[in-house]
C-alpha cells in the first residue's frame, strides 16, 4: 500500500511539472496565435494580473524554429529597454531615500560631467549649456548626451569606463530641448546609483529588488538552467520569406570559442543569440542600465504589480507612492515623445488617446519586442515577450491591439 501511495504521489508531481511547463491556451494565447500561423512571430508567453493575483499566464508557438521546441511559460527572453524601468525604479529608491534630487545635476556625483560644452554640429563653435544636465534629463531622454550610436565612442568593459568616455564629448544640444532616446543617459544615472549606493549597480538591483520581490529568473547573466529556458530570438531569412532562429557569431572557429571560454563561462544558448560580447559582460559583471537584463514574463509581472499597487508588494514598500506617481507621469515639460505620450522616470506616460490601454497607463518595450504595460484605470499589469529582431509594423502594431483587446476586454471584464 505504502509503494502504490508513494507511486501516486510521483505521478502527481510530475503531472503538475508537465502542466506547469506545457504551453497554455486561453484568450491571450488565441489572440496572438494568428500571428504565430502567419509566421511574423515564432512565439510568445503573455501574462495579465491585477492587484493581487495574476488572472492569465499563456504561451503560444515556439521558443526555437529550428527545433519546434515549444514555448513554455517559464521561457527566459532578454527584455532590452525595459531595463530603463528597472533603472527607473532604483534611481527613485534613492530620491525616496532623500539620497538624490531628479533636479540634481548629474555633475554633482560623477565629476567627470563638470565644464561640459555644447556643440550643436561637428566642428561648430562651443559654448557652456544654459544649465549642467539634470538628473531628470538623463532619465528622460532629453539631456542632449551624443547617442550611443556615436562611432566615437569606443568599446570598454565597465559601467564606470562607459560613462567616464561618454562624459569626455560635448553635449550636441541645449539639455531639456529635445527628446532623443538615449542609452549613455540611462547609463549615466545607472553609475549614479553605484556611486551613492556604494555598491554595483546589478548587486544594488539584487539586494534591493529582485531578491525580496522573488524576481527569481531577472539576471545580466543567464545560468546554464536560465538558459536551458531562453527564448531564441528570430530574424527574417536572407530571402525575407520567412522567419529563423538567430545565431550570431556561428562562424567562430571552435578553438576561439574555447579561448574565450577561459576567460568566463557564457552558455551556449546566450553565445548563439548574443554573440561574443558576452564573454566580456560575463567576465567583468557588466550589467548595462540601459538594457542588459533577461527576465521572464511572471518576473516582470511581479515588477509591475508593484508598481499597480503604488510601490507596494506582498506587504512590502519599496517606493512610495509619490515615486511611482512620478515615475508613471510626464517629467520631460513641454518635450513630448508623441501627440499622446511622453517621458517619465524610466516609462513612456500616457495622457491621451482612446485606445487601449487606459489614460494614465505608462510601458516600455525592449529591442526585441518585449512589452510590458501598467494600467491604473483598469487595474491591470500586462506583459508579453517575444524575441523578433525583425518585425513589419503592421504585425507588430496587430500584436499590441491584440493582446490588449484579449486582456482588457476579456480577462479584464472578468477579474
């Protein structure tokens, strides 16, 4: 009787396992599966949640093309730009903590900005800004900081060296003038937490965030079972027909990858999609402000639910609510991003339109077309993660109506 009852209970367990990793259908995984037939994604894993609980976790499709292996709603996807909100989120712990002002010039800790000129075109005149950049400028894409597409900026392995470079060069407008997305800002305001905190940047986002929010898959750095679980980013094929799975650097001579695989152990998966800077990231604990982090859809999920509950979860605050007021609205003044949006600390707000989701709602998106939404009118915390370096805009704007329409107007109505 005891062997037939431990036989049971085996046979449960494993049930559950396999139901918690097989992909699920539902409104959500019905909305985009259309998108998954015609091909313009490989795949996708969708989470909607209120307050309190999340109300659907579905997958849909593939997490490689190569391999039909399916999605699975534990999938691992690099989330790119929607570390800026996780940025956000931490440069605002510490303005709570009275530790720093948004209206602060950045000079103020990172010495390497004071004296900086503007100089407005290459080889053009130079002249002092009418006022050093701000905090709140850097943050807000508006600091007039040159771009991290500026061939004059140099590879280097560390936040600090990053930022120190970028400090040398002339702002290349007015700061406050103009909104233009900008990675050397997020990163300078990312080295301002080191510098304050006294710590890294990623162990200050460890300690203070993932761990006690259980953002137990949030990583710079995928371990090897994180990456048994990474979702493979697709591209269009060379003929523009159809999608595959991307590998970067696959021509690397073997004993290449075994020189560099001295220097820090990257898994293979992470390489395939990523390439050679890894090894670099790996080895020096680079974690980029601006976009390095990996995260799963219900990590992300958490994220947010924390800030739908105005800086609280699972009865912890880790912002007050006039952080998270500020994060979710408009600091950028009179620059705006688009007729209905414009820049919070970390989060595109916005404050008009009709369409899903709702007035007052705030998101971001990542380079590979990961998004995350929070909604306060609905009471909604909405993520979807695909990984598409290439997608027409059509599809991608069909993805958003689509997943918006499921989770606000189905699940939502229904919570």
């Amino acid at each position: 009787m005891k062997i037939r009852f431990l036989m049971f209970l085996a046979l449960l367990f494993t049930s559950v396992a396999i139901v918690a990793e097989t992909p699920t259908s539902g409104p959500l995984a019905a909305a985009l599966k259309p998108l998954v037939d015609e091909g313009k994604i490989a795949g996708a894993v969708m989470l909607v949640a209120d307050k309190d609980k999340v109300l659907a976790l579905e997958s849909a499709g593939y997490a490689s093309l190569a391999t039909k292996e399916p999605m699975k709603n534990d999938a691992v996807f690099w989330i790119a730009s929607m570390t800026k909100s996780v940025t956000g989120v931490a440069v605002m712990m510490l303005v709570d903590e009275g530790k720093i002002s948004l209206d602060d010039p950045v000079e103020k800790y990172l010495p390497e900005f004071k004296g900086q000129q503007v100089q407005e075109r290459e080889g053009g005149p130079l002249h002092p800004p009418k006022h050093p950049i701000t905090i709140r400028e850097v943050m807000t894409h508006t600091s007039g900081l040159l771009t991290a597409r500026d061939p004059r900026l140099k590879y280097v392995p560390t936040l600090e060296e990053k930022v120190k470079q970028s400090a040398q060069f002339p702002l290349i407008r007015e700061p406050g003038t103009k909104f233009e997305y900008n990675n050397v800002g997020i990163n300078a305001a990312g080295r301002i937490v080191e510098v304050v905190s006294g710590m890294p940047y990623p162990e200050f986002l460890q300690q203070r965030l993932f761990t006690p929010l259980g953002m137990k898959d949030t990583t710079f750095w995928p371990t090897e079972e994180q990456a048994s679980r990474l979702a493979s980013s697709v591209r269009l094929n060379k003929d523009k027909t159809a999608l595959e799975d991307v590998k970067l650097d696959a021509n690397l001579p073997a004993e290449t990858f075994a020189k560099l695989s001295k220097t820090a152990t990257v898994p293979r998966r992470v390489f395939d999609n990523f390439g050679v800077g890894k090894f670099s990231e790996y080895a020096n604990k680079y974690g980029e402000p601006a976009g390095g982090l990996f995260s799963t859809a219900t990590d992300m999920g958490r994220f947010c639910q924390m800030l739908l509950n105005g800086g609280t979860f699972d009865g912890k605050r880790y912002l007050t609510e006039n952080a998270v007021k500020a994060m979710s609205s408009v600091q950028s003044g009179d620059v705006k991003v688009t007729p209905d949006t414009g820049y919070g600390i970390g989060w595109y707000a916005k404050f008009a339109g009709a369409e899903p989701p709702g007035m007052g709602s705030y998101t971001h998106q990542g380079a590979r077309k990961t998004v995350m939404w929070v909604d306060p009118k609905n009471g909604l915390a909405m993520v979807v993660m695909v990984q598409n370096f290439d997608m027409d805009p059509d599809a991608h704007k069909r993805m958003h109506q689509s997943f918006l329409k499921a989770a606000t107007g189905v699940i939502g109505k229904n919570k």
